[in-house]
C-alpha cells in the first residue's frame, strides 16, 4: 500500500486522515485520493508535520 509511512504516523497518533485534509485546506476524499499513489519526500515531509501538530494540540 502506497504512503504506508503517513498512515501508520497518523493511526499511531490517533489523528484522523479527515484533519490532515482539513490542515491542507482539501477534503478527506481529495486526500485519500492523493495517497493512492507514493508522495514526494517533500509532501511527506509537510504531512508528517501537520500530523505531529495536529497530535500535540490534542494532548
């Protein structure tokens, strides 16, 4: 499965892909279409981000 690294980071810190979408500005439909297929290292990278920023609001 495609960008296994960014669904494991977000299920491990109990953050739904429907926030990350939010924090992108797009819709949860739009971002689980865009990780069907391997990101950039660089998307990632800001993905990753959002995800520990979005984990450290929640605690």
């Amino acid at each position: 499965m495609c960008n296994q690294d960014i669904r494991c980071a977000a299920g491990g810190a109990g953050v739904k892909l429907w926030q990350i979408a939010d924090a992108l500005g797009i819709s949860d439909g739009g971002l689980s279409r865009k990780l069907r297929k391997e990101l950039s290292e660089e998307k990632k990278g800001e993905i990753l981000s959002i995800i520990e920023k979005i984990s450290q609001n929640k605690g």
